[in-house]
C-alpha cells in the first residue's frame, strides 16, 4: 500500500496542471471577499451569511469555485490515465487494482483537504483586512458551515475521480461536472415552480449537488421568488444524500475497473 501511495503522490507531484488548477482556484475563491471589501470598505458590520459567503469564495452562491478546480483535479486523477495511456504501466507497477484506487483517494482527499483549508485561512485574512475583526468564525453557524465546505469539496472531488475512472477519461467528466449541477439540477429546480409540475417538489431534495449545497448553507438554501418549499433534510442529511451519489458513481466505476481490461 505504502507504494501505491508513494507512486500516486510522484503523479499527482509531478503534473503541472496539479499547480496550475489550485493555483486558478484559490486565486478564484479569494476574488469574492476580495471584491466586497473593496466594495464595501470594511464599514458594515459582518453578518454570519457574509463570512461564510466570503470565506468559502462564494460556494454558497451555487458557484463552488474551488470545488470545481479540486473536481478537475480528481477527474486527472483517473482519467488522465486512460487519456495519455500510462494506465497499462500504472498496473504493471502496482497491479493490485483495489490498493492503486484506494491510494487515488487517499492523496486527492488529502490534498483537497489542505487545500480547502488553506483557501479558507486566505479568505479569512483578507476579510479581517478589511474589517479588522471576523466575529464568530469557529462558532455556529458560521463554524458548522465552513466545515460543511469541507465536506462539500471533498465529496465533489470524489465524484469527480469516480465519472474519470467510469468514463475512463477527461472530457466526458468535466461536461457531467459542470452540466448536471449548473444546467440539469438548476432546469429541474425551476420547472418545480410551475403549477402543473409540482410533483417535482418532493424529489427537489434528492438531486444531489442541490442537496450537497446545504452543506454551507446558513438559514437555508435561497431557491428563487416564489419558489415552494422543498423541505430539504438539514445540513448533514443533505450531504449525506450528495455522499452517497459520490459512492454510487464510485461503486459503479470501481467494479468495472476491476472487470475490465487496462
């Protein structure tokens, strides 16, 4: 285990696109506290929305900017195996197919969690900046939602890693990534506003990166003007209902990497 740990960190070391895509997404996440400081000079009086907005780099306003950079980072992980066809060498080194995959996990979360963590200390700095003071920062709910963005960005690093290894590539990944929570969720979402379709509602709380986004959320998720109520689990039920979509994506491609051929 312990060389297929070691050869997926030289990997993950190695590639120029690993420095580049977290250097993009902090740079990306630390733009909102940046522009509402500016914006606003530091003279209003910071509510609990407002720090985890501004700390998290906007992941509540449905743009998870540094989550979609650690996705990206997870979809390489898998895919760039198959794209640039290093996958049949990665197996002859390590052949064991569960501990190389497993090794996978355990480098990416552990960078996306460093990673994460170091974003939200750079958020904060710049926020304290501004309005010398960050009140209420390690306390709820400010405190249980920049730890739900954590959770968040880890598991949508996860379910970027799983459709890389299920598609067995790169850009089939990143359209799913970018489609179903920005485009297909977001359709489902406001056609359940319409009358005549408000059979939709109930199952509202199920779409997964929906769902994943109470994770941050403070006082609720903002859905729209005249948007019914959709009743989601809470914080941790709602992630679990975007933790296990990860597991079910995950489940599916592990078990056809493992029948596959390289």
């Amino acid at each position: 285990m312990l060389d297929a740990l070691r050869y997926e960190w030289t990997r993950l070391n190695t590639l120029r696109s690993t420095y580049w895509l977290i250097g993009i997404g902090l740079l990306c996440a630390a733009a909102l506290p940046t522009i509402f400081g500016l914006a606003d000079g530091g003279e209003t009086p910071l509510a609990p929305e407002d720090i985890a907005v501004g700390i998290n780099g906007g992941a509540s306003f449905g743009i998870p900017f540094l989550a979609v950079f650690m996705a990206i980072i997870g979809i390489f992980a898998t895919g760039h195996e198959y794209r640039h066809g290093t996958i049949q060498p990665t197996l002859t080194a390590v052949p064991q197919r569960n501990r190389l995959i497993l090794a996978k996990i355990l480098v990416a979360s552990a960078v996306t969690a460093v990673v994460t963590v170091v974003s939200m200390a750079i958020n904060a700095g710049i926020m304290l900046a501004f309005w010398g003071e960050v009140p209420g920062l390690f306390e709820d709910p400010v405190g249980s939602s920049l730890l739900g963005y954590l959770v968040y960005t880890e598991i949508y690093m996860l379910v970027g890693m799983g459709l890389g290894l299920l598609f067995r590539g790169v850009p089939s990944a990143i359209v799913v990534i970018f489609l179903m929570p920005l485009i297909i969720e977001n359709v489902i979402a406001g056609l359940s506003v319409i009358p005549a379709l408000d059979w939709l509602v109930p199952a509202i709380k199920f779409l997964p990166f929906t769902a994943g986004m109470m994770l941050m959320s403070i006082g609720g998720l903002e859905m729209g003007p005249g948007a019914p109520e959709y009743d989601f689990f809470g914080r941790w039920g709602s992630g679990a209902v975007f933790a296990t979509f990860a597991a079910l994506i995950f489940a599916a491609a592990w078990t056809l990497f493992k029948k596959r051929d390289a």
